[in-house]
C-alpha cells in the first residue's frame, strides 16, 4: 500500500506531514468542520424557532377557519333538514292538487246536477200549478154540482 504517498498529498502544496504536523493539520481541519456544523445547527435552531413562531401566528387563524367551517356544516345540516321539510309538503301539494284536479270534475258534475234539479224543479212547479189548477176546477165543478136542485 502507499500510505506515504497518501500521507504526504494531505498538506497544501503537496507538502508532506508526518507525524504531528499530520495530526495537527487533521485538528484543524475537524476544528473546521465542527465550527461549520456548529453554525448549521445555529441556523437549523434558528428556522426552528422562525417555524414555531410561524404555527403560533397561525394556530388562531386555523382556529378561526375550522370554527367557521363548523359553522358552516351546521348551516349546511341545518338547510338539508329544512329542504327535508319542504320536499315533504310539496309531496303533499302534489297530493292536494291531484284531489284539486278531481275536485274539478266532480265541480263540473255537480253543475250539471244542478242544471238538471233546476230543470226538474221548474217541471215540477209546472206540475204543482196544473194540479192546484185541476183542482181548483174539480172544486169549481164539486160546488155547481152540489147547488144543482135536485
């Protein structure tokens, strides 16, 4: 293997380290690396705390929304059972109307019936007065024939 020959490109300017200078160049680079990851994690703290501010400004709206849409499902519940209510009485318009329509003809019979009763009654009255005539001439003849001499 080459270890050497990998030790030594580790420097800049391909100069060589060996031993502590080696350790000392790796110190400083994890050194490095620790400061940068110490500074990501400063920045990861601070979008955590950006995000929570974030929610907390949020939560009351989100509050807010769901309350509303809560609202808004029981209007919606609220609209359906009075649509329920309505359908029912225009299926019992429906009804009323179809006994309307057959109110309608039995109107139109009893017209008829009416103009037939009429026409009777006016046969019937004709008939009353020839009978009260008749008689009137029956009584007429009862009373000559009862003052005839005998």
């Amino acid at each position: 293997m080459n270890d050497e020959k990998d030790t030594q490109r580790f420097g800049e300017h391909d100069e060589s380290l060996a031993g502590d200078a080696l350790l000392h160049a790796m110190r400083q680079d994890l050194q490095g690396l620790f400061g940068i990851v110490k500074a990501l994690d400063q920045k990861v703290e601070a979008l955590d705390a950006k995000v929570e501010a974030r929610l907390r400004d949020t939560t009351p709206m989100w509050e807010v929304v769901v309350s509303r849409l809560d609202t808004v499902i029981a209007e919606q519940e609220n609209h359906s059972r009075r649509l329920d209510v309505i359908e029912g009485k225009l299926g019992r318009l429906d009804v009323i109307e179809g006994k309307l329509g057959r109110l309608d003809v039995i109107e139109g019979e009893i017209r008829q019936l009416r103009g037939r009763n009429e026409r009777m009654l006016g046969q019937l009255s004709r008939d009353v007065v020839e009978v009260r005539a008749a008689q009137h001439d029956l009584e007429d003849r009862l009373e000559k024939l009862e003052k005839a001499p005998t």
